[in-house]
C-alpha cells in the first residue's frame, strides 16, 4: 500500500511555495493575465533550478489553458 507521503507530495521550498500561491489564484479565477504571467515567470526564474513539484504546477496551468479551462487575457 502506499504512504500518504507518496500520494500527497509536500512542497519542499519557499519558491515552491510562492510558485503554488500563484498557480491557485490563476486557477481558481480561471483568468491568467500579462500581469500573472509576468509574475509566475519572475519567481520561477528567480529561483533558478525548478524542482519537480514546480513543474507540476506549472504543467497544470497549460493542462487548463489546452482545455479550455483557463482562458489568457490582456495577451
């Protein structure tokens, strides 16, 4: 059986963290604008290495902008 700590991965560092404050707000209000962007690019690659949780987060914005879930505005 697996461990809680294998289906629930925690998030391991601040940037993580920031990166994931960022991924929910977008996806909850189902709108990413210029100004989202711009500020989930700079944290990312102020981090400099992702870690495999940030992919995951990151990987989630585009899963819901390819269907259709989260729309681009301000572009």
């Amino acid at each position: 059986m697996n461990s809680p700590a294998l289906l629930y991965p925690s998030i391991s560092t601040p940037a993580e963290t920031a990166v994931k404050k960022i991924v929910d707000k977008i996806i909850s209000s189902g709108i990413m604008s210029r100004q989202d962007h711009t500020l989930l690019t700079s944290t990312i690659l102020a981090n400099g290495d992702l870690t495999e949780g940030e992919r995951r987060l990151i990987n989630r914005v585009f899963d819901h902008i390819q269907t259709g879930q989260l729309k681009l505005s301000d572009w």
